[in-house]
C-alpha cells in the first residue's frame, strides 16, 4: 500500500518541478535529501519511474507519473479550502430530518427554501413519521425531529417552531355543523374517525370530546390526518385535527371550525440529540428556523 506521505512528496516535487523547489514548498521543514528520498521508496514501491530529468534542477512527471499526479494533486491542493472549512463549522453533507405528515406538508417547505437558497451545500433526506422519532434521533439515526412532543425529553435539545390550534371537522353540507359554538355535541351519534398509529394523538382526541360529554358509539381509524381528512371528506364521518393552517385544514368537501372549548393550542418543536460536538449542519437549519 502506498504511504501517504511519500504521495506528498510526489506532490511537491510534481508540482514544483525539482527536489529542491519542493523543499522549500513543504508546509513544514523538510531536506531536499529526505524529498528525494521519499520519491526513490515510493517509486520502488510502484516498481515505475515517476519522473524524467531534463535539466541540473529541473524533473519533469514521465507518462505514469502524470495519471498518479492527476489522481493525488486534487485532495492536496483541496486542502487549505477544507481546513478552512472545517475550522469554521460551514461543511456541508446530507442532514436526516423527520418529521410528521402535517409538518410535512405546511411547516417545513419555507424553512428548507431558505436553507436551500443560504446553504445549497446541504442536502436534505425527509422521513414521515406516524409517532416523534425520539428513539431514532437518540440512536443517531436521525439528525433532527420536527413534532409535537407530549413531553421533552431530557437528553434532547429542542426549540419551539410553531404551534397547532384543534378543529372541528366534518363533512361539508352537514346538517350536524351548527352556528356560535363550535363543539363536536351536534356529531355525537356520528361515526368519529381517529388515529390508529399515534395513541398519544387518540387520547388527546377522546379526552377533548369527553370534555363536552360525547363518547363515540362507533370510530374508523387512520394513520395519518391526510387519511382522516379523506374519509371525512368522503363523507364517513367527523374528527378533531390540530392544524398549522390559521383556518384549518383545507380540503374539498370538508368544513373545518376552531374548536370553541377547550382552546387549546400544541407547540411544534425541533429536537436534536444532546452532545458536546454540535452538528453543524443542525446549527445552519437552526439559525433560519421560523418563529412561532
């Protein structure tokens, strides 16, 4: 296997021309003699001559040595650009984010055209996920999550991005939707239409249709609030959703009405594995985050 640092004699005395030359040029002291004799080992390795004479101090590249400088001279000339980059933390590379559906869809698409435009050296890999990826970005599967999270986890840095606001919906022309109030009572003999894959969403669900005295006789379950939204638009039944949108979901054939009592409102938050080296690829998303 060719050594590294015989490459690096190669480069200089490539690039410079001369044994001499190259010494002078190394980014750290070297003799002219330990040059030379770095060329020697590394052709010797090779079993091909590197270099031609053709002149008192001058070399240049023979056929074999023009394909090995064309190979190596890129990585070292990259190397002051690289250092730099490194030392300032602006490095590039393939940031993991997951994220839910609804987010998906209405919070993230603005925040990644900013990033996109600012950071175009980053590339972004985006996951649905039915439940908050905590485990994955605690196994480092993960770079980020964007989500509601029922609780924050302690070994979890987070910070708010938005905030989701319940509504009432149900097919359009219904003659259950009832004007003031907006409750899910005028439903409640309706088939309501939950979310299978999140329990913490269907409790939160049943525990605000409890608050106004309704227990559903009959439910349909869905993965995702695109899915609820299509059997309601369908005409199946009603749901309470928690939307981004400031007037709710929008979806052909379904109304949608903020939900009178309780008010409640859930923050987003982006989360991110704790660690003493942070990824600076979560740093340059971060500084464009919106605000909730």
């Amino acid at each position: 296997m060719i050594q590294l640092q015989r490459l690096e004699g190669f480069y200089w005395v490539a690039r410079c021309e001369g044994y001499a030359r190259a010494a002078r040029a190394f980014p750290y002291p070297i003799t002219q003699p330990g040059v030379h004799q770095q060329i020697k080992r590394l052709e010797a390795e090779l079993g091909v001559r590197l270099f031609e004479r053709v002149g008192k101090d001058r070399v240049v590249l023979t056929p074999q040595g023009r394909v090995l400088y064309d190979a190596v001279a890129p990585f070292y000339e990259g190397l002051p650009a690289l250092e730099r980059v490194l030392k300032t933390g602006d490095v590039g590379g393939r940031l993991r984010i997951h994220a839910s559906g609804h987010v998906l869809r209405h919070l993230l698409p603005p925040w990644l055209r900013g990033l996109r435009a600012q950071r175009p050296d980053i590339e972004v890999a985006l996951f649905e996920a039915k439940v908050p990826a905590v485990p994955l970005v605690r196994s480092g599967e993960t770079d980020l999550l964007v989500d509601h999270l029922p609780e924050v986890p302690p070994d979890l840095e987070t910070r708010q991005v938005g905030k989701t606001r319940v509504f009432l919906v149900f097919p359009s022309g219904s003659r259950g939707a009832a004007r003031g109030l907006v409750t899910p009572v005028p439903f409640r003999d309706e088939l309501f239409i939950t979310y299978s894959s999140d329990p913490h969403l269907r409790e939160l669900q049943l525990a605000a249709l409890a608050h106004f005295g309704v227990v559903p006789r009959r439910m349909y379950a869905a993965d995702s609030s695109e899915t609820i939204l299509g059997f309601v638009a369908a005409g199946l039944g009603y749901s309470l959703l928690a939307s981004l949108e400031p007037q709710g979901p929008k979806v052909e054939g379904v109304t949608s009405l903020p939900l009178t009592e309780p008010a409640r409102e859930f923050p987003l938050y982006v989360a991110w594995r704790r660690s003493p080296q942070r990824n600076p690829l979560v740093d340059a998303l971060l500084a464009l985050a919106p605000k909730p």
